[in-house]
C-alpha cells in the first residue's frame, strides 16, 4: 500500500520549497493525501479490510495534526496548499 520511490519524487518535486526540500510540512501532507488517496480506493474494493481501515484513520489523523501546524505557523502556505491538493477546511 506504500508509494513508490518515483510517485515520491514526483510530489517532492511539486510541493517543495527549495531545491534539497524533502521534509517540509508542505510535502508530507501531499505525500500523505497521496497514500490516503490509495487507501480509500483499496477500501472501496475491500471493504472488510479492517487493518487498512485503520492505518487509512491513522494517516488522516497525521496530516490533520501536520494541516493544525502549518495554519498555525504560516495561514498563507496552509490555504495555498488546501487549494492545490483539493482538500476541504
């Protein structure tokens, strides 16, 4: 269920900052809305997948806490990012 090395690199390159940014708020939430994304496609096939329903909560509740952080710090980096990920707030 895990993203490959190039989907990886390919949000990287999207969302990052500067040239050598790999960990900053703004990737890993993409990262993240990513594997949700899968996740949840997964979950519409195998509904009684149980152990993937709950690292899909566990995933949400990460980027939930990583989206309170950014708003928190930067409200501008925080609306710009919901907007091109699509994510309601």
């Amino acid at each position: 269920m895990s993203l490959d090395k190039s989907t990886k690199e390919e949000i990287t390159k999207k969302f990052q900052l500067h040239e050598k940014d790999t960990g900053s708020a703004d990737v890993q939430i993409a990262i993240l809305t990513e594997r949700i994304t899968e996740l949840t496609d997964h979950l519409k096939n195998a509904p009684k997948d149980h152990s993937s329903r709950l690292a899909l909560l566990k995933l949400v509740g990460q980027r939930r806490k990583l989206l309170d952080y950014l708003n928190s710090t930067d409200t501008e980096r925080y609306k710009t990012l919901i907007t091109r990920l699509n994510l309601r707030k």
